[in-house]
C-alpha cells in the first residue's frame, strides 16, 4: 500500500504546485521604437554619432563608415532621378572634390539610393563627377539618417570623432557654401 501511497502522493504534490503557480510565463511584445523626424524628413541630427554602415562602390570595393574615423567625411545622398542631385554635384565636384581628394584626412562618398550598378555608373558619367559613388540597395543606408520616403539631395558632414556637424538638404547655394566653409576649416 505504501508503494502505491507514496507515488500518488507525489503526483498530487506536483500538480499542487503547478495548479498555485498562477503566473503563466509573460513574454512581453517588442517595443516598437518611434522614428522621430525633423521638418526636413532627418532622423539624425547634428551632434549625433553618424550610424555605420557597409558599402560596396561601384568599382566593387566594400568599407564601412566606421573605417573613416579620424577623417572628416561627407556623404552625399542622391540618385539618377533627381533634378536637384543633377544641379548640386558639379558643385560638389569642383568646389569640394577637386580641392580634397588628395587630402589624405578627407573622404567623400556619394550614396546612390536604390538604383542598380549600371544606372549609378552611367549617373556618374552623365554628371561629371569623379568622386566615389556607393550602391544603396532598397535605400537602406538612407533608411539610417533620413525617413525612408524623405527626398534628396542631402548631404551630412561627419567629424574625424564620427560626429555630425551639418546636415543639408536640397541645393541651396547659401547652405553650399557654409558646407564648403566648414569642410575647409575642419581641414586645415
């Protein structure tokens, strides 16, 4: 009897147990976290870390962001389709590019949003431009700095800490210029 007893007795403490344990396993739903943008459409702003990310260029190289600390840096968002791209990067090529490119603490990227190898390529050479263009596939580096649907042009201009110091957006030449003034003197 009590080798039958003992197991039962067992059982029903067991159970017991499971029965008052009234806190069901709680899994708590992922926050969502809310994008915050400025009048512009800008998730970042200055002062903030610029968010990394990887790139490949159109010659086939890849680098991250985060390769570049201890150089000033600019990116520059545009792509094929856009008027104001198309009037904004000869400036950026002769009053910037030309005068930096040897600089070894200098690095001057243009991000092509979401358009395919050949389109950026032929781009570049429609406007004359010889500074690097990277791919931005599903404009998800975009997706980083700006909302996804945000226009361009825009251009952030990151410190040698990975700072940014200023953010543009369209081609205002006033703007352009305070963007070419303080490259210059990040520089000298």
């Amino acid at each position: 009897m009590k080798q039958i007893l003992f197991p039962i007795l067992c059982l029903v403490l067991i159970l017991s147990s499971c029965a008052n344990n009234n806190s069901a396993p709680t899994t708590k739903a992922p926050e969502v976290e809310q994008v915050v943008a400025d009048s512009l459409g800008n998730i970042v702003k200055v002062g903030d870390i610029a968010p990394d990310f990887e790139f490949t260029l159109t010659d086939g190289s890849t680098a991250k962001l985060s390769d570049y600390r201890g150089k000033v840096v600019m990116l520059q968002f545009t792509a094929s389709w856009c008027g104001i791209c198309k009037r904004e990067m000869p400036y950026i090529e002769s009053d910037i590019w030309q005068k930096h490119k040897e600089n070894p603490n200098f690095v001057l990227v243009g991000i092509d949003r979401d358009e395919p190898l050949e389109t950026v390529i032929e781009f570049g050479k429609s406007v004359n431009i010889t500074y690097p263009l990277a791919l931005d596939p599903g404009a998800d580096i975009f997706a980083k700095y700006a909302l996804r649907d945000a226009g361009i042009t825009r251009n952030v201009l990151i410190d040698r800490d990975g700072k940014i110091v200023m953010l543009t957006r369209k081609f205002q030449q006033e703007e352009f210029n305070k963007l070419v003034e303080t490259i210059n003197k990040m520089l000298e």
